[in-house]
C-alpha cells in the first residue's frame, strides 16, 4: 500500500492530496469517523486518489 501511495501522490500532486486528506482528518478529530488501523485510513485515501486520478 505504501508504494501505492507514494505512485499516486507523485501523479496527483501535494496540493490534491492535501485537499484530500484534509477532509478526512478532520472527521477523525471531530469523531465523524472512526478506523480500526492507520492502514484502514490509507486504504480510504487509495480508494479515493484512485478515482481523481483518471
């Protein structure tokens, strides 16, 4: 998974993962959300990097 991040950030750019993540932090802190592992929060971030990127 780490190789996939490190791919589609490097395709999508700083500034769009940012907008990305931002989000999702956000409903982290505010406790809108909740994952069992960092590897689940990654996994969702993937999902979406997935879909901006084509």
């Amino acid at each position: 998974m780490l190789e996939l991040w490190t791919d589609r950030t490097e395709v999508l750019g700083a500034e769009m993962v940012g907008e990305m993540i931002a989000p999702r932090t956000r409903q982290v802190t505010n406790g809108g959300a909740h994952y069992d592992h960092a590897s689940d929060f990654l996994h969702v971030l993937l999902k979406e990097m997935e879909r901006h990127k084509h």
